[in-house]
C-alpha cells in the first residue's frame, strides 16, 4: 500500500477549516481518489484517526497555515458539460425499466440508477416503465412502495405510464414454470440448504434431478397446495453442474415462503426468485435496454437461458459499474436500528444519504441529474459522497440564491461613538447590483467572532469598522473605510432561528428579518454560513436545515 499520510492530512486540515474539527470518516472517501483500494481501508483507519487527532489539536491559524502548504494535494473534480454517450442497437422509441424492489427507502446510488434509465428514455424518445419487483413477502411492504413512489415521482421527477407489481403476475409465472417442467428443464428438489450447496460448490448432480417431468409436475401441484413447509422444496433449472460460473448450477427458481404479503395477503406461499421472474417480466413488459450495474453480470446467461427455454426476446443489457454510497450507511436495517433507538431522527436525517435525507436538505432535482450525466455509463465502481453533490449544487444554485445575514450564538455590542445610520444597502448577490435594505439598531454579532477577534479591528460587513474589547461586550466605532481587515456577520433587526446541521445537531441565532418573508422550502445562503433550506416557520422564528457551504 502507498503512502497516503500527506493525502490524509491535507483533507483532513480542509474538514476542519470548513466543519470546525476533522472526522475520519469523512477523510477516507477522499483517498479513493488517490488510489485507495477497498481491500486497504482496515489498515489505513488507524493512520487517518492518528492525523485527524493531530489536526483537531491546532488552533484555527494553525489549520489554515499548514493547509495553504498541502492545497495542491486535496482532488477537485472538474465539473465539465457532459451528455450521455449513445446506447447500443438504440432508436426512436426504446424502452427502459425502474425495477425496485419495495423492501427500503431509497438513497443516493438508486437515484442514479432510476435516472439513467429515464433520461436514456428521453434521449431516444422512448418509454421508462416502473416495475416493484414484490415477489419476497418477508421484506416488501406498502410503506416502501408509497415512500419509493413520492421520491420517484415527486423528487426525482419521474413519470411512467403504468406501474407493474411482479406479484400480479404469480398465475402467469407459475405457467411459465410448468413449461419447464414439462420441458423437462426444471425439476423439483428436495435437499436441505446445506447439501444443496455443497453439492453446486462440487459440481456434482443431486438424485432428485433424474425424477420424470411427469412426477416433477405431480410434486410441482403439491407444492403449491402447501404440502411442503418453508426450506422443504424449491423448484431448481437444469442448468450445467459442470460450468464455471456457479449461478448456472441449477439454481433455484421458486421456493416456499408462508408470510402473507402486503398486496396479495395469504394467496400465495410459492414465490419466484429474481433470476426467473426479471428475464420474463423484461419480455412482457416489450423493454429493449436493460441498463443495470455490472454485479448482476454473472446473472445474465442463467437468464438469457430462461429465455431462451421459454421462446422469450431478448434485450439490449447495458452494464455500468456500480455506485458505492461511502457517506454515510445505506443498509435498510442498520438504519432501522438506527432510528428505532432514537439515535436517527428517521429516514431523512441529514447523516444518511436516502432520497428523503437529500430533499430535505435541499438538494433539488437537477443536481443529481446532472451528476447522472458526470457520471455516465462507467465499467468502474463509483464512489458517492456528499461532496461530489455539493460540488454540482453549488454551481447551480449559487447565482439565483438569495443572500441573509446569520448570527449564530448572538452577542449584543455595545458601540460607542457608533455612526447614525437607520439602514444601509446591502448587495443580494456578489455579482448583481440589485440591493436590499437592512435597519441598523442594535448589533448582534456571534459569541464566536467575538472570541476569536478580541482587541482586534474588524468590519461589520458592508457596514463600518469597530475595534472588538478585549473584556465584555463594548466596541469602539473606528471609521466607515472598507480596510484589508477581518469581515464578520452581524445583525440588528432579527428573526430567531434554528438550523440542523449535517451532524444532527442545531445551531441557534439570529437571522435578519428578511428571513420571515420566506416560504417553507424556499432555498437560500446565509453569507459566510452556507446554504439552507426553510423547513418550518414557526409563530415567532424559523427552522432551517443546512444544504451545504
């Protein structure tokens, strides 16, 4: 493994400048940037918490000295107008697929994954079809559906003409399984799970594969009468126990499982597996491009076989490497966990990466198409974080967000021989010469700045100089001159106002009283501060949650 250490620290010095102390967890993606391999992330752990705790004991100065030495070493990702290459065999009128299976919430890589398929869609003129693949009645649920269906419609601005369920189509695929059968192509097993592994792993024949079609398909009417329990029975292809890929020996096709279903209830106990149930649906759904990430490539000839056997088209299969959320857990259990300890505020906690999380910091919709379109077709795993969206919004939103002042922790000054001035003209963007008008009475700056410019000149941004005590909370008035000095916020006429940040926890302080004109998820900067995104007002303050800086 090569050396990293002046990787780490660099990233490190730039988290804290920016997030008041380094996380380990937020340094590591980085390094893949540098050529981390995954396999390498136990042993360089412990070198990046040692640089972490060396960088969180320097003070502010410090920081930012040993930064401006290592700048050059932190990654930025050129942002570069890009278009979707073309598809293979593709014309007017393709059909792609958004295949979920309803057993979570949905998060960032699902999102790219859905936009691919319908923005090749509109590239071509084409179809995108929306098909809940609900056929493991142990995790699907209808809260997932409605959950996945608000993001993919009214979040990710997808729309499709029609919404298949695969468990509608159980009548139809017990069919298609008979045909097998009575092709003599699949068979009844009833080994345990153990041997039934041991013997793919050794490439050998169970006895069960030699019984006729005709007593298969005896056993085939027993088994979806209930006469087997759960792990009894499964229906098996005949595939090549001799291949090389292992998925092509004799796989399972259907197996029992005696849950009730959130949409068919107790009317079915045999359910089909994902390898017999997606080739068939693809073909009845007429879907001509199969974009999908490339795990699923060892799948593809046991389904190509299935096809084949059943006199099924084929499609176009397009496959990209797939997309690794390394921000934060994705994994709907943990996250379950998570928020049934009251440690998550729920499936929107700004920590997480879902859909939900996303929306509700304020991430719109055309950041991550336009990270769909960075991205593309890669063949190489992509690793996902928070920055790489921050990075894509921030170029959208910053010309057209409207700039607030935001005090955070806020200290009344004491100013004498302060300047009579009733209000002042502030620009609303750096880059416009529109203006805004703020009243000027008491001023509040934060606890922070206070601290950190004691007994120093400063400027109350675009609005006069003042020498800040040493003591206590009174400030001299110095000259209206704009000087090479420290700019810090401040605030007089103000709104109370909380902000979640992206650890979960809130900051509190006082926003200017523009604020209170804004509409729940109305998106703007508070200067020096960061984005944010109005998520409830309050009778007499405001809730914001933090986008990004």
């Amino acid at each position: 493994m090569k050396d990293f250490s002046k990787e780490i620290y660099a990233y490190a010095l730039r988290n804290a400048i920016e997030f008041g102390s380094a996380e380990p967890g937020k340094i590591l993606p980085k390094l893949f940037q540098h050529g981390l391999d995954k396999k390498d992330i136990k042993k360089i752990m412990p070198q990046i918490q040692e640089i972490v705790k060396k960088v969180n004991s320097l003070d502010k100065d410090g920081r930012q000295r040993e930064f401006s030495l290592l700048d050059n070493v932190v990654k930025v990702r050129e942002e570069k107008e890009k278009d979707l290459p073309e598809l293979p065999n593709a014309g007017k009128g393709i059909i792609t697929r958004i295949p979920p299976e309803p057993s979570k919430y949905l998060h960032l890589g699902h999102a790219l994954s859905f936009l691919l398929n319908y923005l090749y869609a509109k590239k071509y003129d084409g179809k995108c079809l929306i098909r809940f693949e609900d056929a493991n009645p142990e995790k699907v649920s209808k809260e997932y559906v409605d959950a996945m269906l608000d993001d993919i419609n009214n979040y990710l601005g997808i729309k499709s003409e029609s919404i298949r369920y695969v468990s509608d189509d159980i009548p139809l695929l017990y069919n298609y399984a008979e045909k097998l059968i009575s092709q003599d192509k699949a068979y009844m097993c009833f080994c345990d799970r153990e041997t039934m592994q041991e013997l793919r792993h050794s490439g050998k024949e169970c006895a069960h594969r030699k019984t006729s079609a005709k007593d298969n398909l005896k056993e085939w009417k027993q088994f979806l009468a209930g006469k087997y329990k759960e792990g009894e029975a499964v229906l098996r292809i005949k595939g090549d126990m001799k291949h090389t890929n292992h998925v092509m020996r004799d796989s399972a096709l259907f197996r029992m499982i005696d849950k009730p279903h959130f949409r068919q209830k107790d009317k079915y106990k045999v359910w089909p597996l994902y390898d017999f149930y997606n080739p068939i649906e693809d073909s009845l759904m007429g879907i001509t491009h199969v974009l999908r990430t490339n795990e699923f490539e060892q799948r593809v000839p046991l389904q190509d076989l299935i096809k084949d056997l059943l006199g099924l088209k084929k499609q176009t299969v397009v496959q990209y490497g797939r997309f690794s959320v390394i921000d934060a857990t994705t994994k709907g259990r943990e996250i379950r966990e998570l928020i049934e300890s009251g440690e998550y505020i729920g499936w929107d906690d700004p920590r997480l990466m879902t859909l939900r999380a996303l929306r509700r910091r304020g991430i719109r919709k055309d950041v991550l198409y336009e990270l769909v379109k960075q991205i593309g077709l890669s063949k190489y795993e992509v690793h996902l974080d928070f920055d790489m969206i921050a990075a894509i919004s921030r170029k959208l939103i910053d010309a057209d967000t409207e700039r607030y002042y935001f005090v955070e922790d806020p200290v009344e000054l004491e100013i004498e021989k302060k300047p009579k001035l009733k209000s002042v003209k502030i620009p609303i963007h750096p880059d416009k010469e529109d203006t805004r008008n703020l009243d000027v009475g008491e001023i509040f700056i934060s606890e922070k700045d206070l601290k950190e410019f004691k007994g120093k000149e400063v400027r109350l941004l675009h609005l006069f100089n003042v020498k800040l005590p040493v003591k206590g909370n009174k400030a001299v008035f110095t000259s209206m001159e704009n000087k090479p000095i420290p700019k810090i916020q401040w605030v007089s006429s103000y709104t109370p106002t909380k902000i979640l940040m992206p650890n979960a926890k809130w900051v509190s302080g006082f926003a200017e009283a523009g604020t209170k004109k804004l509409k729940a998820d109305d998106l703007i900067q508070f200067e020096r501060f960061g984005f944010v995104r109005l998520d409830a007002k309050k009778k007499d303050s405001n809730e914001f949650w933090y986008t990004h800086r």
